[in-house]
C-alpha cells in the first residue's frame, strides 16, 4: 500500500537519481587514464627560439651548422639561414638572403635580387630593417613526414623531425610538401636534408652549433616540457609568433620581434 | 578443365608469398609504427641512435680553456668574450690529436661579418661599430694592426 511517507521518500530518490549524471555510473579505470597521459611519454619536447632584436645577420650559425653537420660547405644548400629584410619609406619589403644563405654574413649593404642582380638602397630611405634566421621548425603537424611514402622520415618522440637515410628514397614529396623550405637534396648522401635541431648534440646535453656560435644569443634552444626552462619560461610569458600559422603545421620555432612583412 | 582454372590462381597465390617473403627479409624487424602511429612515426626505430651517434665537431670555448689559458682570459675581458674560439678558428673536433693544427679564418670577411656598417634600426648590428673596408686600409688583413683577442690593444 502507498502511504503518503513512502510516495514522498520514493519522489525524492528518483529525481535524486534521474539528475545523477551517466558518467557518475562509469567505473574510472585507472590503467586507461595512465594510457591516455602515456600517449606521448616523452619528458622532452624540443623547442626553439629566436630574437630578430639581437640577430646582426654574421652568419656565424650557418657556417658552424654547414661544418657540424657536414653540408658541402661551397654548396648553396643549407640547413639554416638567414633572411635580411629593408622595408622602405615607401613601403616595399626588399628582402633578400646571400646565394650562400648567409654563411659569410651581410657584408655588403648591396641588397641580392637573385640572377646575379643586386639593388642599391639609401641610407635615408629605410624605414625598418632586419635579420631573421631561418631553421626547421620541427611542427607539431609535420606535413613533410605525412607525405613520405615509405616511412623515412618521421617525428622522434621529443618531437624532432629526422629523416633516415638508409631508407629514403628521394622522391622529394617532403621537399614539396614543407610550407617553410627547409628541407633539401643533399648533395653527397642524394637523399632529402634538414636540420634537426642537431640531434646528436640536444640528445648529450649540448646546445645546437648554431646557438653555440651565435655570439648575441639570437638563437637559443628548449625543452617546452621543463616549466623551469629559461626558454619555455620566455614562450609562455612574452609575446612571441610563430611563422605561417594559417598552415596548422604548429611549428616550434618561436620568432621575438617577428614582423607581418615575414614570411 | 580443372587446371587451366586454378594455374593463374596458384600463379597469382606463388606471386603474393614471393612479396611477403621479400618483406619479411627486407624490413628491418625495429620498423614500426610508435608514439604517434602512421601519419607522423612509421619508421624504422633504429634511425634515432644513427642520428645521436652523429660526431660532436664544435666543442666550444671551455674545450680550449686548460691549454690555451692566456687566450682564454685575455679575450674574456673584452667585447669580443662574446665570440667562440671555433667561430674564428673552425670547429675543434679532437684537436690536438686530429686535427693536429686549426685552420684560422683571418680573412677581412671574417670581421666584416659584424663590423661592416649597416645601420638598420631595431636591428642588434645597428649597435656594432663598423668601418668602411674601401677607406679603412684596404689590402690589409686587420690582425696586422688588431689582436682579434683584445681588438683596441695598443691603438687607443
């Protein structure tokens, strides 16, 4: 028999228990939660940053990464390089980078038009000027390593983008499909080339040649992971733009000072 | 009637064990899809250590600190501590045992990385001294008259 007790007390259990949650009756399984944080266990995700402020365009990075890496140093390839941009009074974005990609510095305010031409500028006619390094920026979204056919190039668990040379082919669909080109033919190895943060000296505890050689501190190197990092602090707190966003690579090369004329 | 139906068959079957066998001897066995499946690391694992096993060239300024002391602290008091010996006189690799003797760069070029003037604003190089290399005695390499390891030694 309902007496008006027990039909009241009923009421109230029900929408007590109408308004609990479905998740509230899923059984949390501690092992799946470690494998979802274990997705990528990696402590380490290398991370760059550079400062177009200190950058005096000297090159000493792009030698130091020819030497290090053992690029053909007379060749015109390069694994990094530096852009030097004049914006005039007029507006004109003159910008220009040596054939050599800036392995003997700017040493001349002749601006390179390729072909062989050059273009003198006036003193009095800049409105702003720059240099910008260039490197791989070893995206989150790597689309040279979607495209690869055969499984040769490939994101290492700290997020560096290696190729393995053994196993390319030389198809050159990576050299197409990076939005940033930074990858090439090498002329010796005649597979495709990249920087990769020069992996055998991050992986000992070194920096990069090229943060090494640059005497301004322009390039340093980080591990976006370590809250402590002097480099991660600096990402996470300052303003700092990354190159092509609209592409969704996620690059991790972060650029201080970047201007809208940079491309 | 049998067989002439089943021989492309056994053909086409023979032609499918062949390509599995060729994979099976071909790809190396640490070749794999890992952390972040197909799309970004299919590969072959054993490629990470080629890349770490890679011979350190640079080994930057404190590799030169306990034989060449007096260069060390010499140039440290002056605006170029901020150089690496190896930018100047290449990368160490195992030096002294190989290479014995470095290779200095002393060419003009070499200063004129920095000291050539190109005055833009809000660059780091407008803040860098430079001189004109037609006007500032041509011809000469600048070490005759400065001591890269203390430039205005002398000269002021």
């Amino acid at each position: 028999m309902i007496t008006r007790r027990n039909f009241l007390k009923n009421t109230v259990t029900g929408i007590a228990a109408l308004s609990l949650p479905l998740a509230a009756f899923e059984i949390v399984d501690p092992k799946k939660l470690m494998a979802s944080e274990a997705k990528n266990p990696s402590k380490v995700r290398w991370v760059f940053l550079i400062d177009t402020y200190k950058c005096t365009g000297c090159g000493f990075c792009v030698k130091a990464c020819k030497l290090e890496n053992e690029v053909p140093y007379d060749t015109n390839v390069t694994r990094t390089w530096v852009e030097r941009y004049v914006i005039t009074k007029d507006g004109v974005n003159h910008a220009d980078t040596p054939d050599n990609g800036g392995r003997d510095g700017f040493t001349t305010a002749r601006m390179n038009r390729g072909m062989g031409k050059f273009e003198e500028i006036k003193k009095e006619d800049i409105d702003k000027a720059f240099f910008v390094p260039k490197l791989c920026n070893q995206c989150e979204n790597p689309p040279c390593v979607q495209v690869c056919p055969v499984g040769a190039t490939y994101q290492a668990p700290d997020g560096v983008v290696l190729v393995d040379r053994t196993w390319c082919i030389g198809c050159g669909y990576c050299i197409m499909g990076c939005p940033y080109g930074v990858r090439f033919f090498h002329p010796v190895h005649h597979t495709a080339e990249k920087c990769n943060f020069c992996y055998h000296r991050i992986t000992k505890g070194l920096k990069t040649a090229c943060v090494d050689a640059c005497p301004f501190g322009a390039r340093r190197i980080g591990n976006l992971r370590d809250p402590n990092d002097p480099v991660t602090k600096i990402i996470m707190t300052e303003r700092v733009g990354v190159l092509k966003e609209e592409y969704g690579t996620k690059p991790q090369a972060f650029y201080l000072g970047l201007d809208r004329e940079v491309k | 009637m049998k067989s002439h139906v089943l021989r492309p068959l056994f053909a086409f079957l023979g032609i499918v064990a062949l390509i599995l066998l060729a994979r099976l001897v071909l790809v190396p066995k640490d070749f794999g899809a890992y952390d972040r499946g197909y799309m970004y690391s299919w590969h072959r694992l054993g490629n990470e250590e080629d890349w770490k096993n890679v011979k350190v060239k640079y080994q930057g300024k404190e590799y030169c600190k306990d034989c060449h002391t007096d260069k060390y602290d010499s140039i440290a008091k002056t605006p170029h501590k901020i150089i690496q010996c190896e930018n100047c006189h290449g990368p160490a690799i195992d030096h002294p045992s190989d290479p014995p003797k470095l290779a200095i760069d002393k060419s003009r070029g070499q200063c004129l990385r920095c000291h050539y003037p190109l005055p833009y604003p809000s660059s780091g190089r407008a803040l860098i001294k430079g001189i004109d290399p037609d006007k500032h005695n041509p011809d000469t390499e600048c070490s005759s008259c400065h001591n890269p390891h203390n430039p205005m030694e002398g000269l002021r």
